[in-house]
C-alpha cells in the first residue's frame, strides 16, 4: 500500500463510480518523477553541475566525435525553450565545459562543442549515472524493468504520434 493508494480510497469512499485507475498511474508516475529528479539532482550538485547542463553535456556526448551540435539541434532534442538553452550553454561556458565555435559547414551558424574537459567531466560521470540509475530500479528484478520499459515505451510513442 502506497500514499495513492490512501487517496483512491477516499475517492472511492466520496465517489464510488469515480474512475480512479488513471489518478492512481499518473499520480504514481508524477510522485516518483519527483523523486527520481531529486535523487539525480542531488548526485549531480555533488559533481557541480545541475540537471539541464548534465543533459546538454549528455547530448553532445551520445551524438559522438567530433562533439558538436547546433544549439537548434540540442534545442530539440531536449525539448527547450531557446531561452533555457542559452542560460544552459552560458553556464557550461563560464565552467568550461563547452564552447561555441562557428560552424566549419557554414560561418554565419553557430556550433556548441564538448571542450576537452567538459568530455573528461562526462566520461568521469557516465559510469556512476549508470550506477545511479540502476540503484533506484533495483527494487524491480530485471524482467520486469523490461516490462515497465516496454509499457513506457509503447504509451509514450503513442502520445508522440498523435
């Protein structure tokens, strides 16, 4: 029994033909994402950096050599707001991490790119994230984090695809 389960049982107390199946999925999923980005928050403060510079740090690295992307690409992939990203990417900067550099395609475009330390800062924390997140599925045996991914996976294509 969970804190959801307490407030479907209200529910059906207070409105007995209340379809609370949906409240009990989406406030489960809500709460644990708040949990989750908590717990990743706080690994992420203790190695300097916050959620959205780790991901834009993320992106450019899982794109591979030479570790460079539009801030348009990035914007994209991460779903931003061009003013998020450009406090994102300042930030990055001033530690470092990346740079912006014109396009080697095209002068009048910009390209961000991992800098030597930004991609040793990466590689230094891609194995412990792994860690990370392995620790806060371990309550699930491995066959039933493929059945969850699976589950994700298909319910979120479908809301991707409408």
């Amino acid at each position: 029994m969970d804190s959801i389960d307490v407030i479907r049982r209200q529910w059906a107390h207070e409105c007995p033909t209340l379809n609370t199946l949906p409240m009990g999925i989406l406030g489960r999923m809500l709460r644990l994402t708040k949990y989750l980005e908590a717990q990743v928050s706080d690994w992420l403060k203790s190695h300097g950096l916050l959620m959205g510079e780790f991901d834009v740090l993320m992106t450019l690295r899982r794109h591979g050599a030479p570790y460079r992307l539009t801030p348009s690409a990035i914007l994209h992939s991460m779903m931003l707001t061009s003013g998020a990203m450009t406090n994102r990417l300042d930030k990055l900067e001033s530690k470092g991490l990346v740079v912006r550099e014109h396009s080697q395609e095209d002068r009048r475009s910009v390209e961000v790119v991992l800098t030597p330390t930004g991609l040793e800062r990466v590689e230094n924390l891609l194995n412990d994230y792994v860690a990370l997140q392995e620790t806060l599925l371990a309550q699930l045996p491995e066959e039933e984090q493929q059945a969850l991914s699976q589950l994700l996976s298909q319910w979120l294509g479908s809301l991707e695809n409408d």
